[in-house]
C-alpha cells in the first residue's frame, strides 16, 4: 500500500480561478487516490522541483491530463502545453484549504 501523508502546499497565480486563489494554503493527501474532477499537486514535467496545482481531467496512457480551472491566466501551463503527466509525478490530491481561515473548507471533486 502506498504511504499516505499530508504535505502543504500554497496557490501562486491565477490559473485556478475561481476555485481557488494566489496565497490560498492546501492540505494534499500524498499517495491519495486519484479520480477525475479531483484537484492534485504534480511536479511540473518540464521544470523539475516546480509544482502545479491542477484539476484532473481524464486518464491518459500512464498519467494524467491535469487542466487549469483559468484557462485565460497570464503564464497558464498544463497538460495543453505539455501533455499528460506520468503518474509518477503526481504527488497527491487536494483534500482542504485551510488559509486563509474565511475560505477553509474540504475541497470536493469539480
């Protein structure tokens, strides 16, 4: 069984809009199942060491097609620019946002 942990991560840009926003605070499940709909964290597959936050669309070979909520966000990158990303890249999916304190909350599938 793969470890499950909890990792945090902060929202830099607009490419979530509305769902999320620049300097929101995310709790992913790392190891978390993933299903289309779900917002996940991936390493970026052209920029090691950078992560996205993206929602998953659908499978595709061996990863995912992760897409931008914004599609209009100034430097937007996602799977329309580089394709799926292999599975072994995501790290986890979105389970709360817990800053800033008016918007916590789970987060559910979109």
């Amino acid at each position: 069984m793969a470890r499950r942990r909890l990792i945090r991560v902060e929202v830099s840009g607009e490419s979530m809009l509305p769902a999320l926003r620049p300097g929101d605070w995310l709790l992913v499940l790392a190891g978390g199942r993933v299903a289309p709909g779900d917002i996940v964290v991936a390493g970026h597959p052209r920029e090691p060491g950078r992560l996205i936050v993206k929602r998953a669309a659908h499978r595709s070979g061996d990863g995912w097609w992760l897409e931008s909520d914004n599609q209009r966000a100034a430097g937007r990158q996602d799977s329309w620019d580089f394709d799926a990303v292999p599975d072994r890249l995501v790290r986890g999916r979105v389970v709360a946002r817990y800053r800033p304190l008016a918007r916590a909350g789970l987060l559910r599938r979109g």
